[in-house]
C-alpha cells in the first residue's frame, strides 16, 4: 500500500476521534448519574436553541436589499412560509422544505 493511503488513513482516524470526543465530551461532563444538572447548563439547555435559531435567520438575511421587490420579497415570504407552516403543522423537514420551495418559486418569478 502506498504512502499516500496511510496518509488518508490517519486523516480519517483523526477526524473520527475528535467527532467522537465532540459528541461525547458533553455526557462525560455534565452526564453525572443520579444527579441534577447545574442551573447554568439548564439555563443554556433552554435559551440555545432560540440563540442559534435567531443567528442563522440574521445571518441567511444579511444580504438582503430593500432596493427593488426582487430583493427581499423571497426572502421574507420564505420566512412566512416557514413559521406559517411550522406553526401549523410542527413538522420541521415540511417547515424547511415549503420555505425553500416558496423562497426558490418567487425567486425565479420575480
């Protein structure tokens, strides 16, 4: 086998041990048995979630250009569809892919 292979190899065991002790290191230190998280780590369990949420809509909407209808209607009726849909029907893949479909219709349309 050549060298480049081992190469490739090793790559690839790394990449797999730091994704396991990634994913892993939070039960090894807050997964004490028989015991109740700290309020600071149930603090971060509830508020993270809406964080991240409300990051990545800023960040998809950055670019976004009030300059002419092309610009921003897309993307703001893509975030409608998404809530709207999410709101009835709590489906997150449906919630995600009817905004994507509205958001990509309105920007081939306009």
């Amino acid at each position: 086998m050549s060298a480049g292979f081992w190469a490739d190899l090793a790559i690839v065991a790394v990449v797999a041990a730091c994704t396991l002790l990634t994913r892993a290191l939070p039960f090894w230190l807050f997964g004490r048995r028989g015991r109740q998280p700290s309020p600071f780590i149930l603090y971060l369990g509830r508020v993270l979630p809406t964080a991240v949420m409300a990051v990545l809509v800023v960040y998809c909407l950055r670019g976004t250009s009030f300059a002419a209808a092309g610009g921003f209607v897309p993307q703001l009726a893509g975030v409608a569809a998404v809530v709207a849909l999410h709101l009835w029907k709590g489906i997150d893949l449906l919630s995600i892919a009817g905004g994507t479909a509205v958001y990509m219709l309105l920007l081939r349309i306009l």
